[in-house]
C-alpha cells in the first residue's frame, strides 16, 4: 500500500515565525497533535507536536509569565531533524520508521515540499482495515507448513464451500521451525464447516486454548 493512499492531504503547517501560542490554537482548533513547520516555499523546516508545546509552557506553580511563553517563535522549539518520506513510498516500510523512532507522525515530501502527513492514527486505520476486522465475520487461523501453494489449497477449501475470504495474514511460528499461522477473516457468523473441511483436509485447525485466549 502507498503512502498517498492513507496520507492526510492537504495538511495544516505553520511557519517559523509563527509563535507557540499559534500552535496550540491550531492544535485546539483541529484536534490534531503534530504541525509540520514550512518556509515560504513549503519546504520542511522542523515538525511540533503537542508535546512539544506542553514542556514549553510554565506549571502553574510557576512565577514565569505564561503570555511570555506564548509569543516565542515556533522555531525555538521545534525538532529540526525530521523523519519524512515520499507519497510513492510503501506503508509498510514507514511502519518500520514509526517502530525503530518511536516517533507520532512523519511529514510526506513530493519535490521537497510538504504535501502531507501521516501519524500513528493513520497506521492503526491501515492495519485494522488490513485485518479486515472492521466488516462482520469470523476468524480462522491455521497452522501451516511453509511451503509453496498452500494458500491456494486453503483458498480452494474456501471457493468451494463459496465463502468469501476478508483477509489474510501470514505470521512466523516461533514454537515450530519451517511452519507458519494463516489467519483468516471469513465471511461467515458460524465457519464451523470451513474449519471441518480444512481439517478434513489434513489442516491444523487451531482452537481458542491453542491461540493462548
């Protein structure tokens, strides 16, 4: 999957001039927690996020002048070493980018200008949709030997019994080497009978205490 597919475009910036007070009423106002920083010809110069924001302003036992605060430019606390990617980029590789950093959202790039987003929200409507699990069904996994054509001899089982399959992931099994567990959401409220066929056919059908639930 591409990142133009899921990147929220076209997105909020602020400039770093802008003062922190702007950057949270664009926070308040949009209900969002990250705001790229642009020049004038929309080109990536730092990102903030509502963390950022919240280490700035002073506690409340503070003697130190809130309104101060505000009015410092946005670049004084912005983060200028910026993780972004390319709208042709996979989703799965920014995945990696979102793990290893730790970080809540990557600015997209086309021709050295900001032309989007995406934040950790993004990724989780990604992987849910992936999963399948926002439409009605049911879940199947199957242990299975790692070897060529299985999913198409489990996706026959399927065809036959003329259940649409939703989804399919594919997972290492750490426990035993050279297999792998299919999990399969199924157009079914009731695959009792998909679970018997498979099984029927030489499948590791695996039951809710093997899952570990």
């Amino acid at each position: 999957m591409l990142v133009e597919r899921i990147m929220t475009s076209p997105v909020k910036t602020l400039s770093p001039e802008h003062t922190i007070e702007d950057a949270l009423n664009m926070m308040s106002t949009y209900s969002f927690r990250h705001i790229p920083i642009v020049d004038g010809n929309g080109g990536l110069q730092g990102i903030v996020s509502d963390r950022d924001v919240k280490l700035t302003l002073p506690s409340v036992l503070s003697d130190d002048d809130p309104d101060f605060t505000l009015k410092v430019p946005i670049s004084r606390i912005m983060r200028k070493r910026v993780t972004y990617c390319h709208p042709l980029d996979f989703v799965e590789e920014i995945a990696l980018d979102f793990y290893h950093y730790s970080i809540g959202a990557i600015p997209v790039l086309r021709n050295e200008q900001v032309v989007g987003i995406i934040t950790q929200k993004d990724m989780l409507n990604t992987y849910l949709e992936l999963t399948g699990i926002t439409e009605p069904g049911s879940i199947i996994e199957v242990d299975i030997e790692d070897r060529t054509g299985v999913i198409y001899d489990i996706g026959k089982v399927f065809k036959d019994l003329n259940i649409k399959i939703i989804s399919i992931s594919v997972y290492g099994n750490k426990e035993k080497k050279g297999y792998k567990t299919i999990v399969l959401r199924v157009q079914a409220m009731n695959p009792q009978k998909a679970i018997d066929t498979l099984k029927g056919k030489g499948f590791s059908v695996l039951e809710p205490s093997e899952m570990g639930q």
